[in-house]
C-alpha cells in the first residue's frame, strides 16, 4: 500500500500499462482470496484497503490517467464484483466494519470502470490509438468498452445488485448508511451504464427513507432528491414510466407479500410503497387516472389494511372517563386518555402501520383529493367488508390532502396552492361529514343490551346482516370500530379546517357528546379526543367553555329529543355528558332540561328508569363537585363560633372575679342591649324561611323519586340508587332541615336494602349508611341500632364460621369485601 502510495506519476503509468496485466492481476487475486477466506477481520479489511489503494480510486489524476485505470481493472471486474459481493452477503458474524469495508471498495472499483463519461472517453481513445502493437496473449487480457461490452455487463450486474440490496435491511444502522453511499455512487457516476440496475438501486434509497436512524433516512431523502430533480424532467419521461410500472408491479404484489413475509420484510415493503409515491410526486396523478391502476391500489390498500375485530376487549371494557378536570385544549397534552388503538389482522408492528398511513396521506397530498373521495365512497358504499377500511384511507387521504403528517415530500406545496386545496377540502369535508352521520352509518349497535327501538329500520337490517355473516363478539367490535373511526375523522376534520371548522359544530358537537357518553372505552375515549382537537382548533379554552358556549343549541337538541323520547334513547346521555364536563355556571341554563327529565322518570319509569337514574347520579355528583366548600365553611364558622364564645366566658368570669374582689364596679350594661336584640327582632322573622337554592331543590326531587326505586328487580339499578342517595346526602349536609325528613321517608325502604340477595347491594348500602351518619349526626342513631345493626351482626356470625376454614382465595370473594366493610365501619356509626 505505501509502495503505491508513494510513487511517482511514470511509475503509475508504467504500473498500469496493458503489459503488467498479469502482475497487476496476481496482486489483485491474492488480495480478494484474503478479503473472502481470510478469517481475521482486521487482516481481511487490510487486503480490501489495499485493494482501493492498488486501484487508485482516490488519486486526483487527469480524466487519461483514470481512463486507463478503468481499461486496466475491467478486466479484473467480474473478479472484483463477485467475490466482494460474496463478502457483503456473507456471515453477519463476521462483522459490520467488514461488511462496510467491502461496500465501499465494491462500489469504488465498479464506479471507476463503469463510469459514464469515462466510458465515453474511453470509447474515443480506443479508435484513435488501439493497442495493437501487444502480443497475442496481452491481447486477451484486455476488455475494450465499447457499446456491446457495457450494454452486457451491465445486464449482469444486475443479480449482483440484487444481491448486495438485500444488506438494506440489516441491523445496524453504519451498514444502512454505507448502503446509502453505495448507491448514491451509482446514481452519480452510472445511472446510463447500470440503467438496468437503477430500479433496485432506487428501492434500496427508497425503502430507506423511513429509516429510524435519522441521518440514514436523511441521507437516502437527500440522494433521492438530487437524483429525482436531474432525471425527472420532460426529457427524461422513460424514467418516469419505468417507476410507475414498478409501483404498479408493486401494488399487484402487495397483499402476497404483506401476508407471507415477517414483520421486517413487510416494514421494507410498506417503506418501499411509500417511497416511490413520494419520490413520483405529482407525476402519480398520471398513474390515478387509469381505472386499472387505481382499483388495483386502492384494492390492494383495502386488503392490507384489515381490521383485527376479535378480541374480545373491545367489546368489554368500559369506560372510566369522569369529566370533572377534562378541560385539556389539546389531545397530546392528556396522558390518560390514549387514543384507541388499531389491531390489523395481516400485521402487529405499529411502524408498518405508520408507513401505511403516510402512503394514504401521500397519496392525498399529490393526488387529485376529489378522485380519489369519489373513489373510495364507492367501495364504502358496495360493501360492508371495507367500510372500515375505506372510512380509515378517507380519513388519512384528508389529512395528506391539507399537508398534516406528510412526509417524505421531496417538493414541498407553496402556501397558497394549500389554502386553495384547504378550500377544495370544505366541501369534501361537509360531504363525509353528512355521511358519516348518517342514522345508517352512525347508529349501529355495539351491544347485546342494545334496545332495538334505538336505532332506524335502517340500522337494524345492517345490525342483522353483520351478526348472520359472524359471530355476535365480531359484529359489536366491528361496528364500535367503525364508530371510532367516524369520530377519528371528525377530529382529522377539525385539525385540517381550523377555525373553519365552527359552523360545522351544529352538525357534529351533539353526535359527539352522545358518543363521549357511550359506556364503551373505545368509543368514549376516541369521542374525547376528537372534542380536545376541536377546542384547540377553535380556540376554546376547554370542552367545558365548548360547552357552554353552546349550550343553547344543545339544551334545546335535548328538549327536542325528549319529546320523542321513543326514537331518540341516547339523548339522556348527552345531558349526562354536559353535567360530567360542566361548571356551576351551566345549572341554571339547563335546569328547565333537568325538569324534564324528572318527568320522562315519571313516564317511563318500568323500563327505562336506569337511563335516567344515570343522568340524575351525575347531577347529584355535580351538585357535590360544584358546592363542596359549603359545608367546610359551616364547620368552620362553628368552630369559630365555639372558640369565641368560649373567650367571652373566660372574660366574664375574670371580671366578675374582680368585681368580687372590689377591684371593679359592676356596670350595668343591660341598658343597651335591648335597642340591639329589638333592632335584630324587627329585621328578622322567625316564621318566614328563606328560599331554597335550586340545586338543594332538584337533588331533593332526585331524592324523593329515589325512594321508589330502591326496591327494583335490577340489582345494578339498586346500586345506582343508593349511589344516588349518598351523593344527595353530601349535597344536603348543610341543609338538615330539608335532608332529615327525606331520610325519614326512605328508611323503610332503605332498611330493606340490608337483606338484598346481593352481598354487592348490602355493601352499597353499607357504604351509604355510613355517609348518612357523617351527614345527619346522632338522628339515625337509634334506628341504625335496632333496624341495621341486628341483620349485620348475624351475617357477620353466619360468615365467621366460613371465613375461618378458608384460605387466601377468599380474600377475593364479595362476601369477604362485606364482611371486611362491615368490620371498618361499624365504629364510625356508632
């Protein structure tokens, strides 16, 4: 290496000359037997340095010098490229430095023969001076490039590349990296003599922009970008043509491949789709207006991305949104509310997923938005398989549309061209918005408690075709998906129009509410988010401020409903909803409402009371929420009170003990007193009580109408009952005049409640006698003793001869939780 290093230009010359072929050839065997056998990496890497060194890549010699050094190693070329290409694609044990190693000096030597202008130059030298003066044996050895020889080579090339492109995916990210310099040398010096490899070159850049080590992604964006802006213009159409073909290959293949492959080939294939939209750009517009082309990628999408609808948690679990502190502006800054997420049935790992979705958002981004949204409407229209699907791509493709989330853009939309497409967007937006609301669309059953007379004859014959084609765990997932969806995108809506958005919240806030109310944890969650995105992008402080804003339009929306109660079920929930994520300032604007209610409870109350008992729980909540200082503040005054009348004793008996001594005269200040006590007797009249406030009124209707329910045949509504009466307890504390004649009223009932089949309901009931004594003092004193404390003592004897021959599992059961409720709390009542 240093003996070549350091020589001198004649001796480079003399080096190199046709005649030292087989000199130069011997070196240059013995040095690949090193690289491929040797098992020493450092000696292996040594013999590929010396290899670069002995080609005399790096020399900054005239255009002549490099011809010849090009002459010279064609004849070594097939060597060279087969057994470096061994090296690359063999054991990753041998180690990355290698591997790299070997990238780079395969890529130097075949770059410095293959290289277009070179070639050129050596083309015009070869018939102006042939080198026939060397005998027949020399003759041989030497390759002339001509035209024939590069067209064939380069076709050969082409397994090699193959080959070398698969390292693409290897772990480490120096390889990914020295795989992106490979083949931006190419696409720099060979892109005429190696067009047959330009495809594959381009799918390793391509598959490698989405790369997660940031400077190899940005490294493969920025070669793809020089490279498109020199070979995509009018002149050089065939290119363009050759990357739709393969983008249309790709999209044939595409639902084969992402169900046979593992997750890693299926991210290169995601990253590679991907890839080629964004590097097309504009030109896939071309490709979108042939009806082949499209059906054929909007079907393979529509494959790929299935849904999973089978676990049975979807379904199951329920939500644990309580309103109160909600009031976040934007969705990223909220924690505990996770967007629900999508499981496919063809993949697992979320990045697969990611890059499907910016293919959507690409295609949304450089393709015609109103093509693509007639498009896919129609597949969402033709069957109920890819709905889902369908509703998921509109989505995506909208927000591409607006330039939200797209990535990979190698030519970025001047600002005006985005606001031109934001107003194209409005009535496409207005269109899905119409759709997805739909009765037919939107009201789909996601339960077997469904009440069928909530839903259209519309609705309920797609209810019937989803379960006959499935089981019924499939069909309720199916459908709280799709709904999630809907809301998705109404949030992706919001998000693109901004404060264009506003009008249209007299068609979406109420939806939404009624589905933030849904006992669903994908539905409520997703319904939670979307309202966060729509305060942030309306400039609403939070969704009680969203709320209050509009409450008009939506006390009046439940009003309305309530009048039609039978055809519109849900609409408690709103009500419901309004109160969870609702100030004090909304009582009085909804207090007519909530008199409604009181008298929908009156009318249907066999078969729809625990809709309403829900909406009134959570007024009694609020009630609780919104005044929990008052009787702080009574506490407080009583102890002030006390401890200054017990001053004022302390004084008078000092003074009076110093009268008695002689110390003081006794004044009579009896005088005056009077005036006071007559002045406080005029201004005061004990007969005339002053009005109520009207939260104490309706948590006392809430109460008085309590009564009746407490003996349901519905243990869950028992349980929403005493919930009640211990929430109107707590917001009656400071009310004792009208709390206590309530009490009287319900403890028939009430003392009922401790004989309950259901250990959960005396547990309840427990739980509720126990806030009743906090809040009453010494009045239930008396019938706690004779009426509660009898059937509790003799459940405790009956269970202790039980627990005592049970072992850990019992800690688990309802009957030990009693027994444990009763043991904690029996001191406080007494």
């Amino acid at each position: 290496m240093v003996l070549v290093r350091k020589s001198e230009y004649s001796m480079i010359q003399s080096l190199y000359a046709p005649w030292s072929l087989p000199f130069l050839g011997h070196a240059v065997s013995i040095l690949l037997n090193l690289a491929e056998k040797e098992k020493s990496r450092a000696l292996k890497i040594k013999a590929m340095e010396c290899l670069i060194e002995i080609s005399q890549v790096d020399g900054k010699y005239c255009s002549k010098v490099k011809t010849m050094l090009g002459d010279t190693f064609a004849s070594f070329l097939p060597g060279v490229s087969i057994t470096l290409c061994q090296v690359i694609t063999g054991d990753s044990k041998q180690g990355q430095t290698v591997i790299i190693t070997a990238l780079k000096t395969w890529a130097s030597i075949v770059t410095m023969v293959m290289d277009d202008k070179l070639i050129e130059e050596a083309q015009i030298r070869s018939r102006i001076n042939p080198n026939s003066k060397l005998d027949g044996k020399l003759q041989n050895l030497i390759v002339k490039r001509n035209k024939e020889w590069v067209e064939l080579t380069g076709s050969k090339f082409t397994v090699l590349v193959k080959q070398i492109a698969k390292v693409k995916s290897h772990s480490s990210w120096k390889v990914r990296q020295a795989i992106v310099e490979w083949a931006a040398r190419l696409l720099e010096h060979c892109s005429k003599s190696l067009k047959d490899c330009i495809p594959t070159i381009l799918e390793v850049l391509v598959g490698l922009i989405g790369d997660e080590y940031s400077h190899v992604a940005l490294y493969s964006r920025k070669v793809l970008e020089s490279f498109s802006s020199s070979h995509l213009g009018h002149e050089c159409r065939p290119l363009v043509e050759m990357l739709e073909e393969n983008l249309h290959q790709l999209t044939v293949s595409l639902p084969r491949l992402i169900r046979a492959s593992d997750e890693s080939q299926k991210l290169g294939t995601a990253s590679l789709l991907s890839g080629y939209i964004a590097l097309l750009g504009p030109n896939v517009n071309s490709l979108l207006r042939s009806s082949s082309h499209l059906k054929r990628l909007s079907l393979s999408l529509i494959q790929v991305l299935e849904l999973d609808c089978s676990d049975v948690k979807i379904v199951e679990e329920r939500t644990h949104l309580i309103g109160h502190g909600a009031s976040a502006v934007n969705s990223k800054e909220i924690p505990d509310i996770l967007q629900p997420k999508k499981y496919f049935r063809h993949f697992h790992d979320k990045k697969i997923y990611h890059e499907f979705r910016n293919v959507c958002r690409l295609l949304g981004y450089y393709g015609d938005i109103n093509l693509l949204t007639d498009h896919f409407l129609d597949i969402f229209h033709d069957t109920i398989l890819h709905k889902m699907q369908a509703t998921l791509i509109l989505n995506e493709m909208v927000m591409g549309a607006a330039g939200h989330g797209v990535h990979r853009g190698i030519t970025k939309k001047k600002d005006k061209e985005v606001q031109h497409k934001i107003a194209v967007l409005e009535e496409i937006i207005k269109m899905l918005i119409e759709e997805y609301l739909s009765p037919i669309n939107f009201l789909l059953i996601t339960s077997a408690s469904h009440d069928s007379a909530m839903s259209t004859p519309e609705t309920r014959l797609l209810a019937i075709n989803l379960v006959s084609h499935d089981n019924s765990v499939n069909s309720f997932n199916r459908n709280i998906i799709q709904i999630c969806l809907y809301l998705e995108g109404i949030g992706y809506f919001a998000k693109v129009l901004g404060k264009r958005f506003c009008p249209f919240l007299i068609q979406t806030l109420y939806p939404l509410l009624e589905k933030l109310g849904d006992e669903t944890a994908f539905i409520s969650s997703t319904a939670y988010l979307s309202l966060c995105d729509i305060c942030s992008v309306c400039s609403y402080g939070s969704i009680d401020e969203l709320l209050k804003q509009n409450a008009d339009y939506l006390v009046n929306a439940i009003s309305l409903r309530l009048r039609h109660f039978d055809q519109n079920k849900q609409s408690p929930l709103v009500l419901k909803v309004i109160l969870q994520y609702s100030t004090v300032e909304i009582l009085p604007l909804i207090d007519d409402t909530i008199q409604e209610v009181l008298s929908s409870l009156d009318d249907f109350y066999d078969d729809q009371a625990a809709l309403f008992m829900g909406v009134l729980n959570e007024l009694v909540k609020a009630v609780s929420r919104w005044f929990p200082c008052l009787k702080c503040k009574v506490e407080e005054t009583q102890t002030h009170n006390q401890c200054v009348s017990l001053m004022d004793e302390l004084l008078e008996y000092c003074k009076t003990l110093r009268v008695s001594e002689g110390q003081e005269e006794e004044v009579d200040e009896s005088h005056d007193q009077p005036s006071q006590e007559e002045e406080e007797d005029d201004s005061t009249d004990p007969d005339k009580k002053p009005p109520l406030p009207k939260h104490v009124v309706v948590v006392k209707e809430v109460m008085t109408r309590s009564k009746h329910l407490l003996s349901s045949k519905s243990p869950r509504l028992r349980l929403l009952v005493l919930d009640t009466i211990g929430y109107s307890c707590q917001a009656l504390s400071t009310h004792t005049d009208e709390l206590l004649p309530l009490i009287h009223e319900l403890w028939p009932s009430y003392r009922q409640r401790f004989m309950d089949e259901e250990k959960l309901v005396i547990r309840r009931a427990l739980e509720t006698l126990v806030i009743m004594s906090k809040c009453t003092g010494d009045f239930i004193k008396r019938r706690t003793v004779t009426d509660v404390f009898p059937k509790l003592i003799h459940f405790l004897d009956k269970q202790a001869q039980i627990s005592v021959q049970t072992g850990k599992a019992y800690l688990h059961t309802v009957a030990y939780k009693l027994q444990h409720s009763i043991l904690t709390n029996i001191g406080v009542m007494t």
